[in-house]
C-alpha cells in the first residue's frame, strides 16, 4: 500500500530542540540542512503511486524516506548495508530526512527493501525526474544564472573485469553453459565431455588468461570454432535460442567473426576479423553487454556533464555563486561525444535552463553542431577541429566581404570575378599571371583552370574559416579560458561520489548511479555556497553590531563631556558677572 507522510504541514512543538543551539546550528549548516528545508519536500513520490495500491496490502516504508536515504547512499557511495547502518544510527540522515521518532518503522529498512525501491526508480527511469526536479528547485532558490554554461565528459567503469578477446569469447561459452544446465538439463547432457570440461569449470577458465602471446592467434581461432559448433548445434533449439546467454553468442559470432556458408563441397567455416575490422560498439564483457569501447580511454561508458560558470574574479563573490550542474547524460563509452551537444541543449530548454552561450572542446564545436545550436538560440564557443600545415595558406587569409565573397588574396590582388551558386558554393576567379608569379603559389588554395585560376570553397568552409580566425584574437581566448574549469568539476564529481567505479552493471543501473552522483555534487555545492552567505550576512551582522556599540559608547561619552562643558560655561558666566559687580 502506498504510504508518504504529508511533509507541507509543520509541527506544533520542534521535535530536533533537544540537539540544542550549537549542534542544531552545525545540523542547518551541514548538507542535512538543505537537504531537509529544500529538497525532501520536492521529492516525487507520486511518480511511485502506479507501482503500489492506495488502499490494499501492507504499507510500504514511508516513500520519502526511502527515496532520500537512495539520493544520499549516492551522495555519499556507500554500500546497501552502509546505507541501512546509517539510516538506524546516523543522526545527521535523520535530520536531514525529518525522521523525529525512534521506532525500527521510522529508521530500519532491510536490504531487500533497498533494493527493490531502486529497482523500481531504475527500470523506470525515474532518476532523471528526481534530478530534474530537484536541479529547478535549486536553481530558483540560489537563482543561478545559466546564460553561461560548459559541457565535457567524463569515461567511468561498470563493475566489471577488463576481457580480451579470448576472455570475451571463453566467458560467452562459459556463460551460455551454466544457463543451459539450469534450464535445460536434458540438452545439457547431450554435449561432449570435452567442451563441458574446457569451459564449464571456473578452474578450466584460469588456464585461458595464462595463453602466451605467441599462442594467443590458435587459442583464439580453437574458441571461435567451439563457439561456432554451439551456435549451430542449438540453432533450431526454440527454447535455447530464447536464452540470453545464447543471444550473446550469436553476437560475439556476429562481431568478431567471418562465416563462410556452407555449400556442397565444404561444411560452414569461421574465421576470427582483424582486430581493426572489430567495431567499438562490440561486446566487451558478457556480464555487462551496455558497455562500449573508446581507444583512449578503453573499456565503459562516458558520462555528458553539461554546468554553468561564472566569470566573476573576485573570489569573496564568486564562492555566493552556485555553479549547478544542469544536464547528465550516460551513454557507452563508443558514442561520440559530437552526438551529445543538441540533445543537452534540447534537455536544458524544456526545463528552463537554457543558455544562452556554451563552451565546449573542438569534439563538440563541429559545424553543424554550431549551426544547430544558432537556431535554438545558442553560441557555441569551441576551436576547430584540426590544424593546418605550417606555412600554408588558408581561405581565412584571405580578405572577405560582409556577404563572405572574397576581396582580395594575401598578397592584394583583387580577383577578376567571384561566382555563387544557389547550392552556397563560390567560385573566385585571379588573373592567371599574377598567379603564376607568386611567391606563395605552392602554399595557395588557389588552383589552376583553363583561363583563370580559382578558389573554390562553399558556406560551410567560410564559416569554419572564419571561426579559426577568429580563435587567434585575444577575445576569444578570454571567452574560452573558462572551459578549463569543468576539469575541477569531474574531478569534484570523481572525488565525492567515486562515480568512475561504481559497483553496477547495465547502462540504466549506471545511469542511474552517474545521475544521483551528479545530483549529489550539486547538493554539496549548494550548501557550501549558503554557508558562505551566512557567513558573510553573520560578518556584516557583528560589523554593524560593534559600530552601534561604538556609537553608542561615542553618545554617551559625547553626552558626559557636554554636561561637563555647560556646567563649566555657565559657573564661567556667573563669575563673569559677579566681577562686574564688583568692579561697579
């Protein structure tokens, strides 16, 4: 049965007044005191209603708190058993998750029931309504500006071992065979000794990471082979070719080997494909088979973190600014990270965090990508992609007009005439003798026709021409140094939370995990930044304080002495007087 106590309604007596006024003060500095006025509130629990009945069956633990003690486990990377001992005894969770009474109901879950409530927020992708929700809120309560705004990745790993191909192959078969003896005994007895023997045994499996180098090409075409058998011997096996572990050998089949068809003279023959020929977005592990590869940075996946900045100097204001991360998006480590720009812009905008100019690395900052975000609204400041040969000459050296025609070449020379097509593509004709003299022909873009020489370039090269230029001015190096700093954001993000190793398997339990961890950096930015403001307001309350001391001391010191100087004035008059009388 769905339960959720009513968090809008306060209390009529404070049920935390027994910490007193020094614990509870370090309580509403902490992380437990955002997270209580600010976020558990905003949790939504509602999202959970379909999974539960309103009215029939035992009560489920109360949602808020279980949906804030998974946020927190995140937050803080701690293990289902770390989570329980802390939600019992830990009294910074309890305040941050509003739980006043004592009772094993309020402050003990199982975990079971931990893992069943992720499970539910997991599968239905609920991680990223929690996140959304509670990034708005945050960014309406410390009003961050996200006109400014910087996106990279970051390459994490799943919980699972680093395989060669041989290690691919052997832990498919050895995979596919345990399956095949508990869900079909029968089957299973029908195969040869041999193969249950070379795979089965987890002690057999150790001798295949021993398999020296020289020997490594036979190994790896014996198990190819063996693999190949399989598949064919269980091909009309309805029931077996259901299995998943089957599936991944049809595959590992797929991707990392050739099938010669069988014909009249010769049975069906496999071959293992070049390592080059291996796509990145192959099988790397068949316990984890979301997983892609990056030649850089190799086996996992990569994490898209999009957040603002700000380019305030002065560091007394810029630590009252939160920088907040807006977008996170998980994806194998093959994808390119080109593919990510739009789709974070897109993601941004629909929840009213749009910026209005993002800075980028080259891998984003591709034409189309640019020209994409120009619709929406969007600069993207980003190098190009590339370099030029030293000393050569480019179509940015060339002089340009406002409409991108060219005026003139390096050397001065205007052209003779300048041609554009309804496709965008220019043609620009020189004189053919001033051409042929030039020092920098070799170097020249310029190439010789039948009666002139011409350069030919179209809008999309302009354009790239024109932003390399653009790179080499003191402007733009200013706009972009700011990049830099989303570099001590991944780390941040890898520090707190350990999100690059995480103890989960499957692109929805890692995104899940990358997401929380995201929200969770977020949550420590925000309360450091409130600290800072408190401190400040606190500085400028006892600042103002002593001055009214000051004064206060000044007016009655100031009242004393004027006392004094009146009673001296007036007995200065009465003597005048009395002098007077005299002398009269």
């Amino acid at each position: 049965m769905f339960n959720a106590r009513d968090r809008q309604t306060g209390y009529l007596f404070d049920p935390w007044d027994h910490f007193g006024p020094k614990r509870r003060r370090l309580l509403e500095e902490s992380w437990a005191g955002l997270f209580k006025k600010e976020i558990l509130c905003e949790l939504p629990v509602e999202e959970m209603a379909p999974f539960y009945t309103a009215d029939f069956g035992r009560p489920t633990k109360e949602l808020y708190t279980m949906m804030g003690a998974i946020i927190i486990q995140q937050m803080k990377d701690l293990s289902d058993e770390e989570t329980v001992y802390q939600l019992a005894f830990n009294q910074q969770w309890h305040y941050a998750l509003d739980i006043p009474g004592e009772s094993d109901q309020a402050k003990y879950i199982c975990p079971k029931t931990l893992w069943n409530m992720r499970k539910i927020l997991t599968d239905n992708d609920l991680d990223k309504v929690v996140f959304n929700k509670i990034i708005d809120k945050l960014a309406q309560v410390f009003s961050v500006d996200t006109t400014k705004q910087r996106i990279d990745s970051v390459h994490i790993k799943s919980n699972m071992r680093h395989l060669g191909r041989i290690g691919i192959f052997v832990q498919g078969i050895h995979k596919f065979l345990v399956n095949l003896k508990r869900q079909q005994p029968e089957l299973f007895e029908t195969l040869e000794k041999d193969i249950v023997d070379k795979y089965l045994p987890q002690k057999s499996l150790e001798c295949f990471s021993m398999v020296k180098p020289s020997e490594a090409e036979k190994t790896l075409a014996s198990v190819s082979k063996d693999l190949f058998e399989l598949v064919q011997r269980f091909s009309a096996q309805p029931d077996v070719t259901a299995m998943h572990s089957y599936k991944l050998l049809l595959r590992i089949l797929e991707e990392q080997c050739k099938v010669t068809e069988a014909s009249a003279e010769k049975p069906a023959e496999v071959s293992v494909k070049p390592a080059k020929e291996v796509h990145s977005s192959s099988l790397q592990n068949p316990s984890d088979p979301d997983a892609g590869y990056d030649a850089h940075k190799g086996q996992g996946y990569q994490v898209q973190v999009m957040e603002t900045y700000s380019t305030q100097e002065d560091e007394k204001i810029k630590s009252q600014q939160l920088n907040l991360i807006t977008h996170v998006a998980v994806g194998p480590a093959c994808e390119h990270d080109a593919n990510a720009l739009i789709p974070a812009l897109e993601s941004t905008q629909e929840r009213g965090l749009a910026p209005e100019e993002v800075l980028a690395d080259s891998l984003y900052g591709g034409d189309e990508n640019c020209e994409a975000a120009k619709v929406m609204g969007v600069e993207v400041v980003s190098p190009v992609m590339g370099t030029l040969k030293e000393g050569s000459i480019s179509l940015d050296d060339f002089e340009h007009s406002e409409q991108g025609k060219v005026i003139s070449c390096p050397q001065g020379h205007a052209p003779v005439k300048v041609k554009k097509s309804n496709k965008g593509r220019y043609s620009v004709a020189f004189d053919s003798d001033h051409c042929t003299k030039c020092p920098l022909i070799n170097d020249c873009p310029v190439k010789r026709g039948k009666k002139y020489h011409y350069l030919r370039y179209n809008d999309k090269a302009l354009r790239i021409a024109t932003r390399r230029k653009a790179e080499q001015t003191a402007k733009f190096k200013e706009r972009y140094r700011w990049r830099s700093g989303i570099e001590a954001t991944i780390s941040e993000y890898d520090t707190r939370t350990r999100v690059k190793q995480l103890r989960v398997r499957g692109l929805k339990a890692v995104r899940f995990c990358a997401t929380l961890k995201a929200l969770g950096v977020n949550i420590f930015r925000a309360t450091a930044v409130r600290k800072a403001v408190n401190l400040l307001n606190n500085g400028f309350e006892k600042e103002i304080s002593a001055l009214c001391h000051i004064i206060f001391i000044l007016k009655e010191h100031f009242g004393e002495v004027w006392t004094r100087i009146k009673k001296i004035s007036t007995q200065s008059k009465l003597h005048s007087i009395e002098n007077l009388k005299l002398a009269a």
